[in-house]
C-alpha cells in the first residue's frame, strides 16, 4: 500500500455487496486520508496482477532513469 497525504493506494479483491460487486476501504485507511462518511471520493481503477504491476514499475523505472539517470551518474562518478 502506497500511502501519501490526501491519497492512497491499495489493492482490493472484488466482492459481493448483495446483488452487486464492489470494494470497501478499510477505516484505517480512510482516516488516513481524511475521509468520512459523505465525502467524495476521486478514483482511478485498473485491473491489479503480476504483469500489470511488473510493466507498471518498469516504465516508472524507465522515467526515473530518464529524468535523474545522469545525475545519478554523476553523483556515482564523484
């Protein structure tokens, strides 16, 4: 779980909520993020599993070197 102030990210399983499917946010998470019953709530869903994740953090790797590779160099040449 990734959490930062005004934001978290967690995985959940899809479950049954009476004759419909959904996901519940636990308390402790909601009061990390300040939230309480009737508040809105922003939300960007992608489906999680093993090969999602992988490419995920290969491409955040990939911006990463891309933004900061040389600079990292230069401190590792020092």
């Amino acid at each position: 779980m990734f959490i930062m102030k005004g934001m978290i990210e967690t995985e959940q399983k899809i479950i049954q909520i009476g004759s419909s499917q959904g996901v519940t946010l636990s308390k402790k998470d909601l009061a990390r993020l300040g939230a309480k019953k009737g508040d809105m709530l922003k939300l960007k869903v992608e489906l999680a599993n093993g090969q999602d994740r992988h490419q995920k953090l290969l491409r955040e790797y990939d911006a990463f070197v891309g933004k900061y590779g040389q600079t990292l160099k230069n401190l590792a040449d020092k």
